[in-house]
C-alpha cells in the first residue's frame, strides 16, 4: 500500500517508522521544517523507550534531564532524529507542501499538491490518507490543506484541550504560578505548561510559547503517550 500522513508530527514518524518496512509511506507538511515550531512538551518518561527508534548517540544528544515527572529535553531534537532515522528507511517527506484536493476513487485516492520544493510531485496516489493532526489546522501564513471532495481519514485522538507552553529561565520558572507540568532542561530552560493560560508574565519573558490541543491528561503529554497512541492505531493495518 501507499500510505500517506499529512503532517509531520511526532505520530506521523514514528507511524511510518513503522509502516515503512511493509509499505510505501509519505509525509505531507505545511511548515519548512519538521520539529518547528515546537508544540509539545519534551518529556520522556521511560527513558528505555528511545532505544526502539535512536541510536546511542542521537539519545546522547538529546541530554536528557531528570524531573520529577520524567526527564526534560528540547523536543524538537525528538522530531529531528526521527526524521532523519525514517528518512533513512525509505519514507519521503514532502515539506512545505499544501493539498489542493483530495479525490477517492475506485483506484484509491489522488491528492493534489502545491509548495516549494524542487521535486515536488503534481499529485500522489494514495490507498490511505490519513490526517496526522485536526482538519482545520493552519500553517504558515494561515495556509491549510483543501479537504475537496473527500476529507481523509482522521488519527484518532484521546480527547482534547488547549494547553498554554512557554520556556523561561529558571529563575523565572521559581515564580511560576503552579503550572500542570514543569520540566528542567540541560540547556538551562525551564518549559511550563498550563491547562488554563496563566495572568502570570515572566520577569525575562518567554523563549518560546504557543497554544495548542492536545490531549486532556498530563500523564499523556509525553514521548511515551505518543508511542502508546501509535502503537494502538497500528492495530488497524493488521
């Protein structure tokens, strides 16, 4: 089969890490970069978990620090290493690219596409589409995918609520008013995650924040909850 997941999420890697050994897999994102921009906590709880999908070096890398609820590093390495692991094995990635249409057939489905890279396909025949994050998300610009005529297949998600993140010094994060999850990093940066967005500025102001939905439960927001998410969905190409 030719399986086609339309953004690069962490999901979306480690679904095709999988895949790839079995079938053709494809991968469809809106931003220029995979991992960018960040918007999810760096959290692994497990830390044996990483050997499946890492080498020892890309683990070294990633210079994990402990926390109370897991250990801290800048996810966006996840992603990175993850990207250039699946790469290796055979899934292409087609970064700032839109779809223009989406059209089931009796053949399967004909995506068609539009971006900026060089050898970019006019189109992609597909047996699965599969939608790697809600249907209405924006990329840059507010650009978003043409679910016309067919919408694709949805991840299934657990359920979901806004999550506000930021990155601070740790003197700031001292003051922090009692963030859901708090987690230490090598590089010297403190992320914080809130359920209900705080009044609360940091004195040196945030290195990077966003909003986002996710899932509702903070023992969910980990690499090992992706992992867990995925391997359930794989149960339905058996």
């Amino acid at each position: 089969m030719h399986i086609v997941l339309v953004g690069g999420t962490a999901e979306a890697l480690l679904l095709s890490y999988h895949l790839v050994s079995e079938h053709t897999v494809s991968i469809v994102e809106l931003e220029a970069e995979l991992g960018l921009p960040v918007q999810y906590p760096g959290r692994v709880i497990d830390r044996d978990f990483l050997s499946d999908y890492f080498t020892d070096d890309q683990i070294s890398f990633l210079m994990l620090h402990p926390n109370p609820d897991g250990w801290g590093c800048r996810w966006d390495w996840i992603v990175k290493h993850l990207a250039a692991n699946v790469a290796r094995r055979g899934v292409q990635c087609y970064t700032r690219t839109r779809i223009l249409s989406c059209t089931s057939t009796e053949a399967g489905t004909v995506i068609n596409l539009s971006g900026g890279e060089r050898d970019l396909p006019s189109h992609l025949y597909a047996d699965r589409v599969i939608a790697m994050r809600p249907l209405e998300s924006a990329g840059p610009g507010k650009r978003h995918h043409q679910w016309t005529p067919n919408l694709p297949e949805q991840f299934p998600e657990t359920k979901l609520r806004t999550w506000f993140g930021g990155s601070v010094l740790p003197t700031d994060a001292q003051t922090a008013p009692f963030p859901d999850l708090r987690l230490k990093r090598a590089d010297d940066i403190t992320e914080l995650w809130w359920s209900t967005p705080p009044s609360w500025t940091p004195s040196h102001g945030y290195f990077e924040q966003c909003h986002v939905r996710l899932p509702s439960t903070v023992d969910l927001l980990s690499f090992d909850g992706v992992i867990s998410r995925v391997r359930e969905f794989l149960n339905t190409f058996v």
